[in-house]
C-alpha cells in the first residue's frame, strides 16, 4: 500500500493545532468494543513502562517459577504472557498458499517446526499438520492461525502484529470479524511525505503505530517531521516505534512525541531502536535485553519496551516501581 504524500504547506497550520488539542481531553478509544480496557494505558502515554513479549513469553521465567522454555508465537507462551501479567505479546503473521493467515515468524518453517518448505508455498492443511519444536527436543502443538489466535487472546491480553508481507488489508478484515479488534495493534512503515497512515482505510477501526527511522540499512529523511505528521490522525495513534535512530534523530523525535502525548516504543534486542544504547561490548543476543538496556530506554523517556525477556523485565519495573506512573526523563538533555 503506498501511502499518500502530505502536503508540506499544511503541517505547520496542523502541529499548531496539535500542540492546542494534545492534552488529556484527546478522545480515548471507543468504550463499546471488547478489549478497549486492555489497551487503555496503552493510550495513557503518562501511565508507565509497558511490556511487550516479543513473539510471546517463551523464554523461561524462573522467578515466577517458569523453568521451561516455550515454542515462540504458540498459544502455550500466549497463556504464560497472561500469567505473568505482560501488557502486550508481538507475534508474526504470514498468509498460506491458499490465503489463510497464520502466525509464523520465518518465511519458512524449518526452524521452528518439524517440517520444511516456504509458508507461502503451502496450504493451510499442510501447515497446521505441523508441529511446533518443545524444548525437549519433542514437539509440541501446531502452529496457530491468526483467527485462533485472536481467539485465544480475547479479553485477556493486548495483541501487536508484525505483518510480513503486503496483506494489510486481509489482515484488517479477520481482526475486524475476530472480536477482538478493541486490543489489536498493528504497525506498519512511515516514510517521509506519508500522509497519516492510520487514517488510511486498512487501519480504519484499529489502533495503529507509526514505526519511524531506518530500514534495510537505509536512513529516513525528518524522521521528527514524520512523527509529527503520523500523530496528526484523526484515528489517533498511542505510539511511535523506533527504528535504528541516531542519538540526534531520537532527541527531535521525543520531542515531537511528547508535544503529540504518544508513547515511544522501542525494541530492547541487539541493532534495534536506539543507536547508542548498545555498545560492541555488551550488544548482542540476551546480554543486550537486559538491564543495562532497559535502564538507558526508560531515563531516556521510552514507555514501551519489546523483550525477548518479559518476566525479567517486569521484575526489574517493580524494583524500580515503573508500573502505573510515568517515569522521570533522567537523559532529557541527551
């Protein structure tokens, strides 16, 4: 879907009108839809550090006495997310050969389970025959359809989805019929010039994040103007996710945030996020999701943080009481 382009002569007319309606009269998400008290805090960019599973809580939590590990985006690490009380799970969604929506991270399915072959060169038969890898080297269930997904999610857990590949729309159209639309959050690419994407019609009746910075290697021209561009929705966005920002970029973006009361969100694994907030000797795999990180994402204002750790995380938020009011910028000047 390519994005319209924004008219440059208006955004200083529109951020003028931002910066007037930004304060807590701003209209919260429609009450008449399950799921909208899920995502309330969501919304509340002044509420908190929340916790976002990256492809569910499959690592093993062995403070919340969970010592085993999980198959990733299965429904098993979905009922650990709800148990330890994590905010939000990220899960993958890819659609079949015969176009079904499933949830599987890899294009193929050679790493996770026991089979092989391309998800887009298979039928939804095919697929749910197989079984998702058990860290005993067994297996376990098979792999989820985004439908029982959803399904399984209902009223119990905010769902982001990471959509692989241009299928926004079909997408859109099984969260709408699923019931669960109220506590679903998709994402998707702002480029310079965008015109708000969460007004186009894919997003329409679903909370969307604008992700803004770099991809595949590429810089983003403004990213700040992008911000303040994609905040001006009428279908109002609850945060920006950074992408591979340089220290510069994400100062102009927090700004631009703040000014918009929107979360920033930020991805807490190695080469993610933040520039800056890894350093060669410690980036890399589980040693750069973790404290040193957290702590340097949240004294730099970020409220909302994807981990490959979630029970490790919310344990540290408690230690430092982060959960349910808004921490102090302790990096505003960085």
């Amino acid at each position: 879907m390519r994005p319209a382009r924004f008219p440059f002569r208006r955004l200083a007319a529109f951020a003028a009108m931002l910066a007037a309606c930004a304060g807590p009269a701003l209209a919260e998400p429609s009450a008449d839809r399950p799921g909208t008290d899920l995502r309330g805090r969501l919304y509340d960019w002044a509420d908190g550090v929340l916790v976002v599973a990256h492809r569910a809580c499959h690592a093993a939590a062995p403070s919340r006495g969970m010592t085993g590990s999980l198959p990733e985006n299965s429904l098993a690490a979905l009922d650990r997310c709800v148990a330890l009380g994590v905010d939000m799970v990220e899960i993958d969604v890819r659609r079949t050969a015969d176009g079904a929506l499933v949830v599987m991270h890899d294009a193929t399915v050679d790493r996770t389970t026991n089979g092989r072959g391309r998800v887009s060169q298979m039928s939804l038969r095919r697929f749910k025959m197989l079984r998702l890898g058990a860290v005993d080297g067994g297996l376990a269930e098979a792999p989820p359809t985004l439908e029982e997904y959803l399904a399984r999610a209902r009223g119990r857990i905010l769902v982001n989805l990471d959509v692989k590949e241009p299928i926004a729309e079909q997408v859109a159209q099984v969260v709408l019929a699923s019931g669960a639309a109220g506590q679903v959050l998709v994402k998707a690419r702002a480029e310079a010039d965008a015109a708000p994407m969460a007004d186009l019609p894919a997003y329409s009746g679903l909370a969307f994040m604008p992700m803004v910075g770099a991809a595949d290697g590429r810089g983003v021209r403004d990213p700040a103007g992008i911000t303040t561009r994609q905040a001006l929705a009428e279908n109002r966005i609850p945060a920006i996710e950074l992408c591979d920002l340089r220290r510069s970029e994400f100062r102009a973006v927090r700004a631009a945030a703040r000014l918009a009361r929107v979360r920033l969100w930020s991805n807490a694994l190695a080469a993610k996020g933040v520039k800056g907030v890894w350093t060669r000797a410690w980036a890399g795999g589980a040693a750069a999701d973790g404290r040193r990180t957290w702590a340097r994402l949240i004294d730099d204002g970020v409220t909302v943080i994807q981990t490959n750790r979630p029970a490790a995380l919310l344990d540290y938020l408690d230690a430092r009481a982060l959960r349910g009011r808004a921490p102090p910028v302790v990096n505003a000047a960085l």
